[in-house]
C-alpha cells in the first residue's frame, strides 16, 4: 500500500508540474498571439503609407493607343409610301469608325526611386516610353459614305497624373502638340484632323511617364511589340495577360520584351487584357514578419523541453515561473524583430534580436541551475532554433517543408534521449527512488 501511495504522489507531482507548465504554454501562445496581432497592425499601417506614397506618385500607369476615330456620314435614298405612293428620301446618317494599328512598338526605360512617410518606404518609378504605329487607312466607303477626316481623332489613353510634360505627336513625320481631355469617359491625349487620307498612316510619340505598383500596355489588334528595361529587381509578370517572350533578371533590374501577334481588338476603356509588370519585394518585410510568429510555439516548446532533459539528465529542478520567464524572454524576441526591423536591415535586426534573446536566456538559465555548463549548452539549442527560423524565413518557396522536417527532428531527438528514462522516478531524491522500488 505504501508503495503505491508513494507511487501516486510521484505521478501527482509531475502531473501537476506539467499541467503547471501547459497553463503556461497556453498563456506564452496567447501572448504570441497578441504579438501577431501588432504586426498586422503594423503591416495595415504600412499598407496605408504606401498607397498614399503611389497615389501621390500618380499610380499605376495604363497605357491604351493609338486609336483613330473617324466620323462619317452616309447619304443613302430610302423608299418610302405616302397615299399609296412611292417616293423616295434622303436619309443621312452619321457614324463613326475606330481603327486599331496594324502594328504598335513600345519600348520603355524606367527608373526606379523610393519614396517615405515617416518610418515606411515604396518605390515609385520615372520614364520615357516610345510609342510607335502604322495604321491602313483605306477605309470602304460603300459608295454612301462620306468620311470627315478633317474632325478625325487621333488619341492616346493615359492618366493626366501618369505625364510629367506635354507629349508631341508625329503623324508621319509631322510634329502635332495634342489636347489634353477625355474619350469616351476615359483620360486621354487627343489630336483633331489627319494630314492624310489614304495609305498608310504612321503615329508615335515619347512618353514622360511618372508611377508606382504597375506599368501595363493594352495589346493593338494588330501585332505589339514592348521591350522595357527597369532597374527594379524584383519585377512581377503574372499580373499581365501574356507573359514576356524573353526576361533578364539580375541584381540591378531586368529587361523584358512581349510580342502578341494579334487580338480580338480593345474595346477601348473596357478593354482587360494587359502585358507589363508590376513592383514586388521577392519576401516583403512584414509577410516575414508575421510569418515568423506561425513558428513561435518552438520558441516555448523547444527551451521547454530543453529544461525538461536538464531536469532529468542534469538532475537540476526548475520552477515553473522558471519556465514561464525563459518563455516570455523567447516571446519577446518577435517584439524585438518587430521594432528593430522597421528601422534598420532585416537582417541585422534579426542577429540583434537573436542574440539578445539567446544569450539572456543562456545566461539565466546558468544562473537558476546554478551550473554554469547548463548555459553554455542552453546557447547552441537557441542558435540552432533561430539559425532554423531565419533559413526557414528566407526561403519562401520551402518554408512549410523545412518546418515540418525540423519539427520532425525535434520529436526523434527527444524520443531518442528519453526512451530509457523511468518517468515514475522523475523529480525525486535517490532515498525516494529507493524506497519506491522496494514498495512497488
């Protein structure tokens, strides 16, 4: 009866240590939580900051053109009745034809600058574009159709805020300065009358642009061709509809050309199918940010099942607010990387961050052991666990992989090391040990 008194006392008292413990991970988690929770706030603040640096900046740059829209009027004799008469009337109509090049080029050179409000940057970008077409302009006239091409629109889509200086127009070599206006509801630069009736017509101009976020190009209905070098390294092309024939990405920025043979024609504003690029960090600070807080139940589980095996194997016993201080200190970490990393390289930040906490930790944890060789093995755990965390960070393709498989590892180690240890025994003196192994 004793021995199984006894028994009961030592399942009692780790039992009442780990719950002990658990009410502490479960406190450290909601903390971590609170954590994640500043970071999103964080990141909407930014968010903020940088659509008000892009708006500023003029915004995404959407170019559609040329277009020429020629009005017409048709002169036709209808028949008519009147009192069981025949007669015929004239009958004017008046239409419009809008027509698309049968080639468009477009090449572009665009610089990047970054641009603050307060302690948040976005990059903005600056440019010239050159803009080439040739249009056929044998238009049918049905043998009714009187074309005007005297009120004839040459016009070009873009955002008033999207230039930085009045463009020229060439209209097969003659300069033409445009108007600045709307069509049909949409910004646009606009020039009255063609010098030219028949045959081939060809328009271009040189473009100062201004931006953020994105620079795209409506496809002609007839062959585009776009070349673009941008010293932005980190360019997206899956938000166009094409992607480019050929890229070159480097750390200095890429070059880039589209071809589209032909499309069914752009409907002008409505039109949706777009080839270009649009600005992206390869890892933005704060998706690192709030992902490294998914991997912050190691931050308490792993230094917690590091004191476990120093209880067992060191035969040291720690307090649970032992745990609960170690704990908050690895917490804190994700504070720290936080606050750091808004204000100076990620990078550093994190060896800042890391190390403060590690060697705190080290430290404590040789100074509540009172074993200065606990410390010193305390220090490579953490090194390891941020070393993981950082690699884990910068590889975003691989996060999920490397997470399950160091998990993984921190499972068989500690399977490994305990698979012999009596779990009955644990927490007492070798009298206690003694007289339970007589008793039971």
């Amino acid at each position: 009866k004793r021995g199984i008194i006894m028994k009961k006392k030592i399942n009692l008292s780790i039992f009442t240590k780990l719950s002990a413990i658990g009410v502490i991970v479960i406190l450290l988690l909601i903390g971590l939580s609170c954590i994640k929770g500043k970071t999103r706030e964080r990141e909407h603040s930014f968010d903020y900051a940088s659509y008000s640096i892009n708006e500023a900046a003029g915004g995404s740059t959407t170019i559609k053109g040329f277009y020429i829209d020629v009005p017409y009027k048709e002169t036709d004799s209808v028949e008519k009745w009147s009192n069981n008469q025949k007669h015929y009337e004239t009958v004017i109509t008046h239409g419009s034809v809008k027509l698309e090049p049968e080639e468009l080029a477009v090449s572009g050179n665009i610089k990047t600058d970054v641009r603050k409000v307060g302690i948040y940057s976005s990059p903005v970008y600056t440019g010239k574009v050159k803009i080439n077409s040739t249009f056929d302009m044998n238009l049918k006239d049905y043998g009714i159709r009187e074309y005007e091409f005297d009120k004839a629109k040459i016009y070009l889509m873009i955002g008033e805020e999207n230039l930085t200086a009045r463009p020229i127009f060439s209209v097969n070599k003659q300069k033409f300065r445009p108007d600045y206006t709307t069509y049909e509801d949409y910004p646009a630069i606009v020039k009255t009358g063609l010098p030219s009736k028949t045959g081939p017509l060809e328009i271009s101009t040189e473009l100062d642009i201004c931006g953020a976020n994105i620079f795209q190009v409506s496809p002609a209905k007839g062959s585009t061709k776009m070349d673009i070098t941008c010293d932005w390294p980190s360019p997206n092309f899956t938000n166009s509809s094409r992607l480019p024939v050929t890229r070159e990405i480097t750390d200095d920025g890429f070059t880039a050309s589209w071809f589209v043979p032909f499309t069914k024609g752009a409907d002008t504003a409505s039109n949706s199918s777009y080839i270009g690029f649009q600005y992206k960090e390869p890892v933005s600070l704060y998706d690192i940010l709030v992902r490294s807080t998914t991997y912050g139940f190691l931050f308490i589980i792993v230094p917690f099942l590091a004191f476990f095996l120093f209880e067992i194997f060191a035969k040291v016993n720690f307090h649970p607010v032992h745990y609960l201080l170690s704990g908050a200190a690895c917490a804190v970490f994700f504070l720290l990387l936080l606050s750091f990393s808004e204000h100076i390289n990620f990078n550093t930040a994190y060896i800042i961050a890391a190390g403060l906490v590690g060697l705190l930790v080290s430290i404590y944890t040789g100074l509540i052991s009172k074993k200065l060789k606990l410390g010193f093995a305390m220090l490579p755990i953490l090194v390891t666990l941020y070393s993981f965390l950082f690699v884990s960070l910068k590889s975003e393709d691989y996060a999920l992989l490397l997470g399950s498989i160091f998990v993984f590892m921190i499972m068989a180690i500690l399977m490994f090391f305990t698979h012999k240890v009596d779990w009955n025994t644990i927490g007492k003196s070798k009298e206690e040990v003694k007289s339970f192994n007589k008793q039971s």
